[in-house]
C-alpha cells in the first residue's frame, strides 16, 4: 500500500485500485490545505472543518463511502471498526471515532483529533497491538501533547508510528520522546506486510505533499 499526507491528518492510503482517505480538509477550513481527488472509502474521526472536507473526496463518477463514526463496516471487503472516544477542539467537545482496520493483512489504527490518552478499556482492546498507528501530535492545549502522543504510541506497541496534525516544535519533541531523532522522513510511503517483520516502534515522518 502506499502512504500520503496533505497536512493535518488528511491521508490517502492506495491498496491496487482501492482509495481510501482519512480526515479531509474541508474548504471551510482556515488551514488553506487543499488536496481533491476520487476516494472509495472516506474515514472522518471528528465532524469538524478541518477533518470532515468529503466534498474533496469525489472525481467524475468516484464518490466514497463515508463513515464518520462508531460502529462496524464492512466495504469492499475491509472490515472497519469505529471505537468511540473524546476530542477537545478550540474548548469545545466533540466526538471523535478511533478506526481500526486491516490493509494488505497490515493491521491499522487511526487515532483522529484524540485529546485524552486515557483510553478506556474497550478501546484499548480493540486497538490491541496495532502494525501502524496513526496519532495526533499536535498539542496546542486541545489534542494530545508531544509527551502525552509519546507515551501512549509506547504503549500501545506497534510496530510503525506516524505522526500527524504536527508542527516542527511538536515533531521535535515528540521524536526526543521516543528517542527517534533519527527518524527517516519521506513523501510518500511504500509499505508490505514483510517490511514490519523486524520493527518496533519505530517511526516514520510523512512530509505534506
């Protein structure tokens, strides 16, 4: 599968002919992040402008099959689990959607606009240990801090971490956590199941296209 990031936590992840895209940017949004393309699955964790943008999601006669919260779903033979948990935007409360599913027998794990690293118990669960995980570091007294996205990746063990909704402060940071100063930075990502066999959390810095 091959891995791309368009700023915030706007991703598009390319399985073949299979499109799926994570938390658009929308044309409200005040990031002027701009990305359209044609998506089969759009993923949206938070019903706020900078992650709800589906109207990007559409070209000719492509448009998604939008999921924007909890539950069970299965398209195009991906079976997709929305766990609910909190997010805190500008102080006020929205809900935001941890997705949970499998790529090319890569187990994922999408955390959204998360703000409280006390997951609860289901949620942990059913994140388990996670091959890629996808986490906020984002800080800006709403969503998890650098530290606080450090601990919780550690402890949820997986094999691959991307950060997302960073800025250079908080990338920083969050890299000296974990001791992952080094961590290689690319455009895109390329990514086989045989390429996670030796790894353990360790990370990798999708820079916006």
């Amino acid at each position: 599968m091959i891995i791309t990031y368009f700023g915030k936590q706007f991703f598009k992840i390319g399985q073949g002919e299979m499109v799926l895209a994570f938390n658009p940017v929308s044309k409200e949004s005040k990031t002027g992040i701009s990305a359209h393309f044609g998506a089969d699955i759009a993923l949206v964790t938070t019903n706020h402008p900078d992650y709800n943008g589906v109207e990007q999601l559409s070209h000719g006669e492509r448009a998604p099959f939008v999921i924007s919260g909890p539950g069970d779903y299965e398209i195009k033979e991906i079976f997709i689990k929305g766990v609910l948990s909190n997010s805190l935007i500008a102080n006020k409360k929205y809900v935001n959607t941890i997705y949970l599913f499998s790529v090319d027998s890569i187990n994922i794990a999408f955390l959204g606009a998360l703000s409280d690293p006390e997951l609860s118990k289901d949620s942990r669960e059913a994140i388990n240990t996670p091959d890629v995980l996808f986490i906020p570091v984002g800080g800006k007294g709403d969503m998890l801090d650098a530290k606080a996205s450090a601990k919780l990746a550690s402890s949820l063990e997986p094999k691959l971490i991307i950060p997302m909704d960073y800025d250079d402060g908080t990338l920083k940071l969050f890299l000296k956590e974990l001791g992952e100063e080094k961590a290689e930075k690319v455009d895109k990502l390329t990514l086989k199941r045989k390429d996670l066999d030796n790894k353990e959390g360790e990370v990798v810095v999708l820079q916006a296209s």
